[in-house]
C-alpha cells in the first residue's frame, strides 16, 4: 500500500492541506506509532484513576460518584482530535504562527489579573468564564517552547554570539512570560517553565556559556522568592524536617505516603482506596500518584514510571532526527516540560521534594493541563512526522546520487 503524501503547501506559503488520516498513518514511522500509543495509554490510565480517586470527593459535592470522571472524560474528548489536528499540521504552520501564539499566551495569561481571574489554593492563576474555569498558563508554556523554537531557527547564523542567544529568548522573552506567572503566586509552575526554556535551550545547542548564565540566574532568583515567602520558607524546612507537622502543611505528604505504603507490592485493588476517603488533599489531581501506588501497588507505580520514561527514550530519538533547529528546541522543551513535571511530581509525593503543586502530566485530573499536553504532544507527532519525511528526502537524494555515478 502506498504510503500517504505528508501534508503539504498548496495554492500559496500560507495554506496547507491538513490530512488526518496522514496524521494517523501508523505505518510510516514506529516513531510515530510510539508517540500516539504512549500517549493513548497515559490518558487511559489517567481516566481510570480519576474515576477510582475522585468518586468519593465527587459524591460529596454532589456530583454523584461520576462527576470527576465526566468532567475529565469530556476534556479527553476535547483534547485527543486536538492533538490529531496538531499532529497534522506541517511544521511550517507552527513556525509561521509562533509570535502569534505566544502573543495569545500572555493576553490569556493577563486575563488572571482582571476580574475574570480565581485564586486557588493560594494561587491567582485561573480564570472562571461562567461554568468554564482554566489555567492560561499551561496554554502559555506550549506557546513560549514554540515561540523559543522559531526564534532560535530565525537566529541560528548569530548563535554561538552570547547577546543573540539570550535576547530576545531569555530577555525579555522567558522574563515577561514567568513573571506573568509568578505574580499570580504560582512558583510550582513557574519553575516547570523555567526547566521547560532550558531544555528548550539546551537541545537547541545554545553554548554552554549561555547555558551557565541561564542557570545561574534561574537559581538566584529561586533563592530570592523562596526567602521572601513564609508559606514556601513553611514548605521547605517542613520538608526537611520530614513534615512532622501532622495537622498542618505535612498532612498531604504524610497521607500521601501511607497511601503509598499501603498498597504494598500488588496494591489494595483498583477501586479500594482508604485514603481517597477525603483523607488525602487532591487524591485525584496532584496526588494521585499516591492513589496508583496505593490501589495498583508498586507494580503499578513502577508501570507508570517506565512508561513516561521510555516517552523521554522516544522523544529523544525524535530530537536526533528533526529536520532543523526549531524541532530540536521545541520537542526538547516539551520533553524537560512533560516527563520532568511527572518525575517532579513524583518526587513530590514519594517525599523527596517539597509539595509544589505540580500535577501529573496526561494522567492527574484537570481540563486544560490534559488539553495543553495532548496539544504539545500533537506538536511533537508533527515534527517527528517531518523528520520520517526529511530522512525519506535524503534517502532519495543519495539514491539519485548513487544512480547518477553509475551512468
């Protein structure tokens, strides 16, 4: 069977044909074939443990005991044709539009700070339009990686030049973005984009001198909003002290760990939760890692963290074989954004860091962070897509090459 054409432009630079059924050709790249399944089976598992970690908090909100299920149930239905239609497009849709996305990003992003916006927990970084509530800046880290990605293509005969790798990518670019969010009090989010630019710097093959600037910067001013924090200074030496505060900040980590414990090697059974019985703060959203182990056992919670990394093994392999410069930056930054907020939320709830705030990616409950990653990941199957493409223009060019010396 003939492989179908890869979308491609037609009638002008700014129009494509977009062709899902080439989107979802399994057969062209086990890349490809990777990616879809990783992520298809990461949302499953997500739902099922939603379903299981939130029917006890749902039913008494009187949501019935499928309320949180439903809820995350629809946002799948929303984000996976999301994520076909990304996957879709041809790179070059994504980098003719990255100053407009990035523009949308942050005027979502600004929408916090005017009556529309919600504090939560503590954090002013959602907004509610009538029963509709989200938060801009999942959108805005997907929107910053790929923005970062065009840049650097567009700069690439300066790179290697200190003031070109940094402006306008880290100044004013990365500054203005996290700043946006970190005025909303969010720091759990801010550091994820933080890691999110680096790693985007990083595959992009910015020298190792700029790196150490970025770095450097990126740990003093952690220090600095650290210190002036009460609740994070609370945070990090309750965490250091092993939260021996049990009716205060260590409560979550402390139930979170018996959770943990509790399920053993094989689990307590799916379904057979105690500590989702409103013990455990946000069992279905930034703990429910807690909740796998403690159903699934440490069978399950060891499936989880093989899955996402052989995900890092897989996005690895499409970082090697992009086409320029912008795949590289981009797919990188969502890797270090994706698999680094899942073992960063991890550690949170296993007690090796302090709790951030951090859900876990494709699986925790939450409308837009679940629609953000399966856009991002679009982003990905589309580059990795055009990188199956360039190796298929360079095989074709060396067998030309290889015909024409034999004549």
């Amino acid at each position: 069977m003939a492989t179908p054409p890869e979308p491609t432009r037609a009638d002008g630079p700014g129009r494509a044909r977009i062709r899902l059924g080439g989107a979802m050709h399994f057969g062209s790249d086990p890349t490809v074939v990777l990616l879809y399944a990783i992520t298809f089976l990461l949302v499953g598992i997500g739902l099922i443990m939603v379903l299981s970690s939130s029917s006890i908090t749902s039913y008494v909100a009187e949501q019935g005991f499928f309320g949180g299920f439903w809820r995350q149930a629809t946002y799948a239905i929303i984000g996976l044709p999301l994520m076909l239609i990304a996957a879709a497009m041809p790179v070059t849709f994504w980098k003719k539009w990255a100053w407009a996305f990035l523009g949308l990003g942050i005027a979502l992003q600004l929408l916090v700070f005017t009556p529309l916006g919600v504090e939560v927990y503590g954090n002013r970084n959602w907004i509610q339009i009538g029963s509709f509530g989200g938060q801009p800046s999942e959108a805005l880290k997907l929107a910053l990686v790929v923005w970062i990605g065009a840049v650097l293509l567009a700069k690439e005969p300066l790179l290697g030049q200190m003031r070109h790798e940094l402006i306008p990518v880290i100044l004013p670019g990365a500054v203005i973005v996290l700043g946006l969010v970190l005025l909303g009090r969010d720091l759990g989010t801010t550091l994820i984009m933080g890691a999110t630019v680096f790693g985007a710097m990083y595959f992009a093959g910015i020298s190792w001198r700029s790196l150490g600037v970025i770095a450097g910067g990126a740990i003093l001013a952690t220090f600095f909003f650290v210190v002036t924090s009460q609740n994070r200074l609370d945070r990090l030496f309750g965490h250091a002290s092993g939260n021996e505060d049990y009716s205060g900040l260590g409560w979550q980590p402390l139930h979170g760990l018996w959770a943990l414990a509790g399920g053993g090697v094989f689990g307590v059974g799916l379904g057979g939760s105690k500590a989702k019985w409103s013990w455990l703060p946000a069992a279905d959203n930034d703990y429910i890692f807690a909740i796998i182990g403690e159903e699934l056992g440490l069978i399950g919670a060891m499936l989880v963290i093989v899955i996402f990394v052989v995900l890092a093994a897989v996005m690895l392999r499409v970082i090697a074989g992009a086409r320029d410069r912008f795949g590289k930056a981009v797919v990188g930054g969502i890797l270090v954004w994706i698999v680094g907020q899942a073992f960063v939320n991890i550690g949170v709830v296993i007690g090796v860091l302090p709790v951030l705030g951090v859900p876990l990616p494709l699986i925790s409950a939450g409308g837009t962070a679940l629609i953000a990653c399966l856009l991002a990941m679009g982003v990905v199957i589309s580059i990795a897509r055009d990188g199956a493409a360039h190796r298929a223009e360079l095989a074709a060019a060396h067998d030309r090459a290889g015909a024409e010396r034999t004549r």
